[in-house]
C-alpha cells in the first residue's frame, strides 16, 4: 500500500503571530463599487470580522483585535452609526457562535457613549466567554489610542494626588497596566487593508514594535489567503526590537 505523503500545514513554514491588530478599513468605497448604501459595506465587513476572526484561530493566532469603531467615527452619518451599532448588536445577540468556537471575547474603549443595551450586552458577552481559551478576540469599539493612554494617566495621577504611588514609580509598566488593554501582549502585526498606510490612532501604545502590512483590498474582500499573505510577510521580517 502506498503512504499518503502527510500535507504540509501552512503553519509547519510561518512564524504565527501571537497577537494581530486589524483595521477594517473600506467598507464605505466597497458599497460605492456596487452602488449600495454604505451600511451594506459595514454589514459585508462584520462578515468578513467572522470569517477572518475564525482563520486566524485555525492559524493558531492567539489574540486578534478588530478596530470596530473609532473615537472619531461619530462624525459619520446617524444613520450609518445607528447602523454599526445595530451589527455589534445582531452579533452579539449570537452568542453561541463564539461559545461554539471557544473564543474569549474583550471590548475596549470607551463604552459610555454607547447605549445601554448594548453596553448590557457587551457586559453578558465578556463574562460567559471569560474563560473560553482557544483565542481572545478583542473589539475596539469607540475606541481611540490617545484617549486611552490619557485615561490610564489620569488613573495614576490620582494615585500620586492620594500619595499611593510616587512619581518615581510611573513607568511603562504602570502605564500598561491602566490601559484597556492590561494583561494581552503587545501586537506583532498590523494589517490594513483598502490602500491607506496610517495608524489612525489604533493602538498606538501597543503597537510599539509591531510590524505593518498594507494591502489594496477592501475590507469585504478580504479573504483567509490574505490574512496567511499578510502572516507570510511577517515571517520573514527580521524583528529586532531595537537590537542589532
Ligand atoms: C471603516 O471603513 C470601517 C468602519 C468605521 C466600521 C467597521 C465596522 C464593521 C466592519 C462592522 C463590525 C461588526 C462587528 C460585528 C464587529 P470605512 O467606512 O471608513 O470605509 P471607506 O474608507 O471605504 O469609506
């Protein structure tokens, strides 16, 4: 009988990224190309958040943050963000699909601008999931990289006004451990899609030494072979944190 050679996994050749920062970018210019309303662009997007959630765990990435909604995006139209919040709800409304799949879900950022409801649901999601192991998914939903690091600032001033901490003991660490953030590593990789090659405040403090990838494609296109594209080019940089 002859032996079926065992398939290579795409893992066996790439160093897998612990953790990946996404930027879900070109929603709005998708929708344009098919001359529909922008909110099916966002609706094709959370799509693709599932899908592109769900390879990086095959892929054996631990934790993937998606930036969902920025500090800035309530400058869109009501009804294009009645329209994402109405998304984060239906997905959250789903809950055992990531129950099924084992994956721990965290939001950061600034939830009191978000409604009540949704904030309740959030809430429900991070406690039934807390101890769902197979990968964390964190959604940065009216989140903001500036407005975060002046909020763990502000937390460690009040600690200095109450003389529980001394000035001399503000460090990185301290600062990290007031972020939204406390406890998940740093990113290894960010990956933008739709062309634009900026951070737009995600994640900055993070981000520290994380490695870029840029692609064209929109975020509703984006497909499993873009995201083992994105991981392959990761690989084979060459991280020196500052080293030689
Ligand atoms: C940026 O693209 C995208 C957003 C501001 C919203 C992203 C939200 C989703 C993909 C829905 C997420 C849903 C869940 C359940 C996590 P853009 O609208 O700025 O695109 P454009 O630059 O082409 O206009």
């Amino acid at each position: 009988m002859r032996l079926k050679r065992k398939k290579r996994d795409f893992t066996d050749n790439v160093l897998v990224p612990t953790h990946i920062g996404v930027i879900m970018d070109g929603n709005g210019r998708w929708a344009k190309k098919r001359l529909m309303p922008r909110k099916l662009g966002h609706k094709e997007g959370a799509k693709t958040f599932k899908k592109i959630a769900l390879a990086g765990k095959s892929m054996g990435v631990k934790y993937m943050t998606f930036y969902a909604f920025s500090t800035e995006n309530w400058k869109r139209p009501k009804d294009e963000v009645d329209a994402i919040m109405k998304l984060f709800e239906d997905y959250l409304d789903d809950v055992s699909s990531f129950e099924k799949e084992n994956i721990r879900l965290i939001f950061i950022g600034d939830r009191s601008a978000l409604s009540d409801v949704l904030q309740e649901k959030m809430k429900h999601a991070e406690e039934i999931s807390r101890d769902f192991d197979s990968m964390t998914v964190i959604l940065a939903v009216n989140y903001g990289g500036q407005s975060e690091i002046c909020q763990s600032v502000r937390k460690i001033a009040k600690k200095v006004k109450n003389k529980e901490l001394g000035i001399d003991e503000i460090n990185e660490e301290l600062i990290e451990d007031n972020l939204y953030t406390v406890g998940i590593p740093p990113v290894d990789l960010i990956i933008r899609p739709s062309g634009e090659m900026r951070l737009s405040n995600f994640l900055i403090w993070q981000s520290a030494y994380a490695e870029y990838y840029f692609t064209d494609i929109l975020w509703p296109d984006f497909t499993e072979k873009d995201l083992k594209n994105a991981i392959e080019t990761f690989s084979k940089r060459n991280r020196r944190f500052g080293g030689i």
